[in-house]
C-alpha cells in the first residue's frame, strides 16, 4: 500500500489531475476558539493556568465528477503572557501539565472521492467512530488529533462498512511526538429497531516498537425507546484485547454498561439521568486495558487522571444528570473509580465531581465554563487530588 506519511502534498496533487476542474473557491470557514485553563494538583508540582487561542481555517473545494478536496491549517497560541504550564514539550516541567502546546500545522489535507454507497478518503483526515471510545479526534484539547490514512466506506440499507488504514497519528501534542503507525480500523453497523449494533477490530501497530501489537475486537449496541411518555436510552459493550511487544504479552477485557431515562415524561422537563459502569479490565495487575487512538477526556473524568489506565485496571461507576436552563446546555456527573484487579496494595482509586456550561450566544458565538474535582484513593495509586477549570469563548465565520 501507497505511504501516506510525508505525502500529503503529493496525495493532493494526484487528486486535483483526477478532477481538473475543481474549484477552488467552494467554501471557507474560520473557527476560534479562546480558553482559560487552570489545573492545581496536591504534590509538588506549581499550580498551572494558561490563556491561549485556537485558529482553524478550512477551506474545501465543490465537488466534481465526485472528487472534493479539504485542506485545514491549524494554529494555537499563548497569550497575554498567561503560560505557566508544562506544555508537554519540555517548557515548565515544574508546573502541572496543561496539553496545549504552541503549534501550527496542517490538520487535514484529504482529496474525496464520493458516489451512491461508496466514499474513499485519502489524506490526512479526522476520524471518530462510535462515541470516540476507541477511536476520536480529542477535540477538547486545542491541537486536536487527526490521522494520515486512507479510509473506504460503503453504506447500503440500514448497513455501514468502514475501513482505515492509518500510516501516522498525528497527537494532540504537536507534530514531535506524532507517531508513526501501522493501524487498520475495520467497522461494521448496521441498525434494528431496538438499536445500532456494531461489529468491530482494531489492530493497532508502533512503528518505533519492535513487534508491537494492540490488537482489539468488540461488539456494542446502543438506542433508545419510548414508552408512553418516558424515553429511556441504553447501552451495551464488550471488548477483548491481546498487546504484544518483543518484551511481553498481555491480554484484557472491555465492558461497559449505561441506562438512561428523560425525566420529561415524569414531568421534570428537559432533564436526562444517566448511570453505567465501564470496565477496563487487567492481565492480573501487571496490565490495563487501553484505547490509545481514544478520545480519552471524555470518559472516566475530565481531571484526566486516567488517560493511561492503571496497570490494576479501572472500574468507572457512574451517573450524570444533563438538562437545558437559560437557553443553554448543562451537565453534572459524579465518577466512582475502582481497581478491576485490586493488587499491590491498590483497590481504591479516587472519586471524581464533573459541571458544565455551555451557552450558544448566537449562530456566530458560544460560551462555556466547566470544571472538575478528582479526589484521590488509595496512596500506592499514586494519584493526587486534581482540580481543574476551563472557561472559553468560541467563534465560527
């Protein structure tokens, strides 16, 4: 197969002589967004805050015989001189980590080409699949995450087939530590009247890694049904996991539980109640279950205390309120985190409080504000009590 790595510019090239007459003045758009983050953690480690602005323009081309092409640069600057974080890239290491660091580059470059069932994508490009549980473009952080890769997908019926493969994960951590990659995503859909179930494998491989294998394949099924005047909604997954290298082997387990009811036909208006548990299991402590290509700041909390999960692994129980107050959006949620594997002396892994806000002012401009409160368990976990602030102003012309 074509390397994608550093051939972007090339990939283009090839896509514009398929389709000389694509335009070239189709639509653009330009996107802000300005955030103020703090984070504070009980070690010794200086409380962190930042102030910094996110720039995306796209720009993508009409369609013609079926090929379109986007290309999208993206920049993030500090401000103000409000920067006294660790930016992951060695800048203030003595202070605790907030991951947007300076950058400019090109987010996605992709030529498309799209007919009746089928649509190939070629190019550096987001894909998200499923809630981002395994597969997401960590769009909270302000470089968000994107991949070199060539996509296929089919649709026919109540069907999708999606298939990737990714040459280069492009981080949330500017383009130095982007990975390379050998990565096939394969994912299959398709929807009953009871839900969408879907079918899936993610063979993921470092390149940098001698004989290096995350291998994942799993099934989930979620929907919603009404009863009466009651909407409740429902989710299942299961997953199984075998990570190899030329120094180990290890294998783990996915679960993950959720129900939910819209209290609306209980007469407590535009309120929805959530609860599950999710289960990232272990290999006997020594190993946890991961999601590398995840957009991870959306599960198990937002203080992203377990980005990586614990080798004991993490039991995540949960429940969430969400409902809409002066014309915006709100959400609580509450986090109870345990050792699926309770081993070296850790069983007890913290609890987490999470709020947010989020007002659209109008087409053109949103505000928001949302902060999380992680108390640590166990002290042989290593973890801290965390808490972190994010409020922002967002704008799309």
């Amino acid at each position: 197969m074509l390397n994608y790595k550093n051939n972007l510019p090339i990939i283009l090239m090839i896509g514009c002589i398929a389709a000389p007459s694509i335009s070239v003045a189709a639509q653009t758009d330009l996107n802000f967004r300005l955030r103020y983050e703090s984070a504070e953690q009980d070690n010794a480690l200086k409380d962190a805050s930042s102030l910094t602005l996110r720039t995306r323009l796209t720009h993508k081309t009409d369609e013609v015989n079926g090929f379109s092409a986007l290309l999208e640069v993206e920049d993030s600057r500090s401000l103000l001189g409000v920067d006294d974080y660790n930016n992951t890239l060695g800048k203030n290491t003595n202070y605790s980590v907030i991951a947007d660091p300076e950058t400019t580059e090109i987010d996605q470059a992709f030529v498309k080409y799209a007919k009746d069932a089928l649509s190939i994508k070629v190019g550096r490009q987001v894909i998200a699949l499923d809630g981002q549980r395994f597969v997401g473009h960590v769009g909270f952080r302000q470089d968000r995450q994107t991949f070199d890769a060539a996509t296929v997908n089919y649709s026919f019926n109540d069907i999708n087939l999606h298939y990737s493969y990714i040459s280069k994960r492009n981080r949330i951590f500017a383009d130095s530590k982007d990975i390379d990659a050998s990565d096939h995503l394969i994912n299959a859909s398709f929807k009953t009247s009871l839900g969408k179930v879907v079918l899936y494998s993610y063979l993921l491989s470092d390149d940098a890694i001698d004989n290096d294998s995350l291998d994942t394949y799993g099934v989930s099924f979620n929907g919603n049904k009404s009863l009466s005047d009651i909407k409740f909604y429902y989710k299942a997954q299961y997953a199984t996991q075998s990570a190899s290298t030329s120094m180990s082997d290890f294998d783990a387990d996915y679960y993950a539980f959720e129900g939910g009811i819209d209290l609306g036909g209980l007469g407590i208006e535009a309120v929805t109640l959530k609860a599950g548990i999710e289960s990232l299991g272990s290999d006997n402590g020594d190993y946890g279950f991961a999601t590398p290509l995840a957009t991870m700041h959306k599960f198990n909390g937002w203080a992203d205390t377990f980005l990586a999960t614990p080798a004991q692994g993490l039991d995540d129980t949960y429940v969430s309120l969400n409902g809409k107050a002066y014309g915006g959006k709100w959400l609580l949620a509450y986090h109870s985190f345990d050792a699926n594997d309770s081993a070296n002396g850790v069983d007890d892994l913290g609890t987490e409080l999470n709020v947010q806000y989020v007002k659209p002012i109008n087409k053109t401009y949103a505000v928001g504000a949302k902060y999380a409160d992680y108390s640590a368990g166990d002290s042989a976990a290593g973890k801290v009590d965390t808490q972190k602030l994010w409020v922002w102003v967002s704008a799309k012309f």
